[in-house]
C-alpha cells in the first residue's frame, strides 16, 4: 500500500514538474517560490495590518507570527528529520530544476505549511479574503512540485499541518484574545 502511494507520488510529481513545464511555468514559479519574496511580503502584509488595522487585526499578527514559528518548526525541525524523505531532486534523474535543491528533507514542505498556516488563520477570521488567501497558498505551495523540490505528498502534508496549526490557534485567538478586546 505504501510503496502504491509513493509510486502515484512519484508519478504525479513527473507529470507536474516535467511533462507540464512551460515556458510560463519555468518563468513564475521560481518567483512564486522565493525564500526572499515571501517573507519581505509577510513583512510587508504584517506592516500594513500593523498601520492600517484594527485592534483584533493588530493582535492577530501577534498570533500570526506564533502560527509561523510553530509550522516552520514542526515541519522543518521535527518531522523533516524524523521521516526523512529525500526531495526528488536527489533521487529524480531528468527532472525541471529551477531553483537549487536544498540539502533538506522534504516532507513536509515547509512553504506549504507556512503558506497554509497564515492562508488559514486569516482566511477562517475574516471570510471575505478567504479565497485569495488559500488561492495563494495553493500557487506557493504547488509552485514546490514545479520547481522540482518536493513531491505532491509533502505539499499535501505540509497544507495539512499548517491548517492544524492554524485551526488550533484560530480557536485560542477568538477564546483567549478576541474576548478580552473593548468593544467584546
């Protein structure tokens, strides 16, 4: 059963990363994926609710920032190493690698659960920019498979931890905070 799920991993990962790349694809998903780009966009998002939002949105960077310390450490930190899959770019010949391997592990992904992690904390607080969010979320992570660094399934377990992580804070953050603010 298990050597079927990695056979069908493997073979969606061919089917992404080589038989659908593109010029397009070759061109945005290395930018999509861009360790600088993202977290100068975080930044810049957290700045922005830091000016421009209210009381509930400020406190909610707070718990943002929580959320991204604890999906980046649990992926990254603990289970990284404790399954210790090999990213395809090691173990794949012939694939499109745009970007550099890494000497990692991949599953999961970490930009997966970092992406999905924020896409949900915000998504499940404020619905109208729910889709955006996890459309976003998505693109990042899927743009791991294109780039070739990552296989389906790591994606998919890191946009399952990030929304755990996330759900589990959402709930502190309405029990514990969102109570406590004037106006509640």
């Amino acid at each position: 059963m298990l050597e079927t799920l990695i056979e069908i991993d493997r073979s969606l990962f061919l089917f992404l990363n080589v038989s659908l790349a593109n010029p397009v694809t070759d061109f945005v998903m290395p930018i999509v994926t861009s360790d600088n780009l993202l977290r100068i966009a975080y930044a810049l998002a957290m700045l922005l609710i830091l000016w421009r939002g209210d009381a509930r949105l400020r406190w909610l960077v707070l718990v943002s920032i929580i959320v991204l310390a604890f999906t980046d450490q649990l992926s990254a930190g603990l289970l990284k190493p404790m399954i210790g899959r090999l990213r395809p770019c090691h173990v794949l010949d012939n694939i499109n690698l745009l970007v550099g391997c890494g000497g990692g592990k991949a599953m999961p992904s970490s930009h997966a659960a970092n992406a999905f992690g924020q896409a949900i904390l915000f998504a499940l607080l404020y619905a109208r920019v729910r889709w955006w969010l996890v459309g976003l979320a998505t693109l990042i992570a899927i743009s791991r498979v294109f780039v070739g660094v990552h296989y389906p399934g790591d994606v998919i377990a890191g946009a399952l931890l990030g929304t755990l992580v996330a759900l589990a804070m959402a709930f502190m953050f309405e029990r514990l905070i969102e109570k406590r603010l004037p106006g509640k």
